[in-house]
DNA sequence: CCCAATTTGTTCGTATGTATC
DNA sequence: AGATACATACGAACAAATTGG
C-alpha cells in the first residue's frame, strides 16, 4: 500500500529500514488492506533470520508513516493501516517547518483553491449540509469582544472553511485545503496574529460567508468562485495588516516573531 | 523542529513514541536547526531512565519522520535534519494511496495550480533559468515513435512543469505542483496510460510550452497564465480519453486498472 | 473474578560494525 | 595500523495488555 520509494539516492539502508521497505512491498504485492494482519513478530523473526530488536525497529519504522497499527494480546498483532488525515497532516507539517513560509505564500495558494471548491460545490450540496455551514457561522455572529474570543473566532472561520472542503468530492483538494487551514492557524497562534480585535476581518467575513451559502444555494458556480476570491484578497490584505502591527510591537521586546 | 502535534485522540502511546515526542519538543524548546546533534544513545538512556532498545525505536520513529539522521563511528551521534522533499513527498505519497484518486480529482487542482505558477513567474526569470527551461524541452522535439519513448516524453514533459515549480519563490506552490507531478507519473506508469502513441497530446504539448517560454521572456502574466490554463484543459482532455481507451483494453483481460 | 493463553512491549548484557584520529 | 567513540545488532528473559474460559 505504499506507492514504490523511487530512490535517487543510492544510501545504504540500515537493516530495519530493509525491512520495512520488504515489508511494505510485501504488503502491496499482495493487495493486503486495511485491517490485514501481518505475521506475527516471531514469525517476522523467522521469516527475515533477524533479530526481535531489528524487527520492532522495522515495524516502528511502518507505524511512524501510519501504514500500520499494533496491538497486543490474543487476536492481536500488527495490522496494516490506511494513512488517517491526521497523520499526514502532520507528516507534511513537519517538512514545511523547516521551508518557514509566509503569509503571502499561504494565500497565493489559498486565492486559487478555495473558490475553485466553492465554484465545484455550487448546487451540488443538500439541505443538511448548508444548514451544517450555516451552524458554524453562528458562532461568530456577534463581534469579538476580548481577544480570546477574537482568537476563537478566526479558528472558528477557519473551520468553516475546513468543513466545506470535507464536502469536495475530490480527496486532493480535501486534503490540501484542510492542511492549509491548519498550518494557517497554527501560524495564526504561534505568531499571535489576531492579539487584538479586527472587526474589519470579522464584519467582511460574515458578509462573505452569507453571500456564499446564497450561491451554493442557488447552484450559482460562478458568483461562489467570485465571492471566494474576493474574500480571499481580502483576508490576506487583512492578514498582511496584522502581520506589520505584530512585528512592529513584539519585535522589539525579544519576542519570536 | 515539528509543529506541536495537536492530539484529538488522546490514545496512549507507547514507549518510544513518548520519548520521539517528547524529543521533539526538546528539540524545538531549545531552537535546535538540523545539524545540530543530539545526546548519544548512552546519555538519552540515562536521560529518559529506559533501555536501549526503547531509546532505539524512538529515533527510527524520528528517522522515518525525516525528523533526524544518525552515524555511526566517532564524531557520529544522532542528527537534526530538515525534512527533504522527497521524503515528504513519499509520506504524503502514502496517505494518496488510500484515497484512490481519479484523473479528474488531480486536474482539478492542476488546472488552477500551474496557471498560477507561470502567472507569478512571468518576468521574474533569468536567461539562465529560460535557457534551462528550453534545454528539456528539446528532450521531446521529435514526435515519439514507440511506446517506451512516448512515455519517456510524457516523463520530460512532468519533468519541464517539476522544473518550472522549482523556480517559484513559493515553497508551498512548489512543493505541492512536484508533488502532483510525480504522482500523475506514478498513476501514468501504474495505469500503463501512454501505452499507445498519443500525437496530439504530443503536438499540443509542445506547442503550448514554446508560447508559454515567449510569455516568461516578455513578462506578460496574464498570457502566460491563459495559456497553461488551456494547456491544463487540454492534458485533462486527452488523459481522459487515454483512460478509457486503457480500461477497454485491460480491464477484459483481468489486469488491475 | 480470576486464570491461562497469546501477542506485543521492555530490559539487560554482550558482541559487531563503522568512521575518525 | 591501532585505539577510540559511537551506532548497530543479537539473544534471552521478563513485563504488560488483551481475550476467552
């Protein structure tokens, strides 16, 4: 189940890492899935003519990627384990913590993606579904009073968006867009953008929000994707805002920026 | 160096996953860049109070995370280290698996990614960067007479876009465009797409990516992002056709699609 | 509720491999 | 070449968790 590791690198592997990877290949020449159970450590040992220690390694090495899951006892053993979002999610997290990006960045992707989702979404959602997006919405109809809850509300608009992307078809553009909402609001909280009240971001996204569930209503394709990239502008114009204030008052008290 | 894993699970981990992520977040706390090494595996056993053995599988975690490197001998020790791109690309390249996307689900985002890409890039490059740009191009200057220098072609061609990704300033934009670059040659290879001569694909190709290298050259943005949208509908077109052309040949013989 | 069987999880001691000086 | 410092691997014993009787 793991697509074959094309390796332009010719490094020696160390010997869990063989087995892993023998492991895996294992795994996909046979078209084992999901909740397959993998033989059991002492027949691994057998199997490889390893050592128990190397064969853990091995299989920590497969737990880490989220291909597999172990549990102990009768009937228990190591299973063969779909990737969840989550653990992708944080995978991927880790390799843009070293690419420190920005803003800009962020919403360059942003600008292109989340209104080609409106625009594929318009007139394909039910009752129920828009009634779900018009529930999140609620919990930002007031203005922020303290910054706790300016905070609160920004992830709450976040989730909104991460909620109409689980509605995509399309498990890629799911995916990224969900990633993108959560680095967005990790970078929100670890750089404490939103410290004060920004009740221009919060009026123009209510408005934003309300005229979009009227189109994806209405099955209006082109007014969703319209309204989306001009939210999407924005929110970044706002954000770029806030990002400037930010520095110019944390910076010189030694904080991370 | 991880982002802070955010847990909504809250199952227990095992041993050596508590020590990987509480390694992690020692790492971070102390601001540790990749090349900074880690206590050796005598001192993080006396550090964490476990055996080797637990210690051990804990650094495979990290090490399968791309999150550290080790070496043996002396002046070795365990490794901070930057996430690569490859290595991400294979993790997230697990998760896909699992979701079983269509042709469609990856043009959809190609079709609005790449457009954006050769928007931003316009003007920005260098006569190096153009040159290097024309240079692969050459690789696929004659129509493709077998199947196998088809495919090599139809490879050249990803590989043309993968390049373009990497003169972006965008880490974000430039990863996720390789990445579905490499993914769309895997699904090309496993589906055995291409198998047949594709002339048109071929011709289109070819054409698109000349006009689009005068639109870098000139600066002209808008030009240069029309044409890889019409170049991205037409790829889209044409693979679509090669599917189903594919599913008739193999699917009757029992072959997997 | 406890006991027994099964399977992973952890420990320790020792030995081997590898790169640096 | 040899000594040193480090990760790597082995093996046997013991511990913990889970399931079923």
């Amino acid at each position: 189940m793991p697509p074959a590791t094309t390796r332009s690198t010719p490094e020696r592997l160390s010997r869990p890492q063989q087995v892993a990877e023998a492991i895996k290949s294992w795994v996909v020449a046979n078209g084992w899935s999901p909740g397959h159970r993998l033989p059991s450590e002492t027949a691994l040992i057998e199997r490889f003519g390893m050592a128990k220690g190397t064969i853990r390694e091995a299989i920590r090495i497969l737990e880490a990627q989220g291909l597999v899951k172990s549990r102990t006892g009768p009937g228990g053993g190591v299973f063969v384990h779909s990737v969840s979002e989550e653990r992708a999610t944080a995978l991927l997290g880790n390799y843009f913590y070293f690419q420190n990006l920005t803003i800009d960045d962020v919403y360059q992707i942003r600008a292109v993606l989340e209104p080609e989702l409106a625009a594929s979404l318009a007139g394909q959602l039910s009752e129920r579904q828009l009634a779900a997006l018009e529930d999140v919405m609620t919990s930002y109809r007031e203005p922020a009073g303290t910054p706790e809850e300016e905070r609160a509300q920004h992830l709450a608009s976040l989730r909104f968006h991460a909620l109409l992307a689980e509605m995509s078809g399309n498990p890629l553009l799911r995916f990224l867009i969900r990633f993108i909402a959560n680095m967005l609001a990790d970078i929100t909280v670890s750089r404490r953008l939103y410290a004060q009240p920004n009740r221009e971001l919060w009026a123009s996204g209510l408005d934003y929000q309300s005229r979009l569930l009227a189109a994806l209503r209405s099955g209006d394709s082109d007014a969703a994707r319209q309204i989306l990239a001009d939210h999407m502008h924005n929110a970044h114009r706002l954000m770029r805002v806030q990002e400037t204030v930010l520095n110019q008052r944390f910076l010189p008290e030694g904080d991370i920026i």
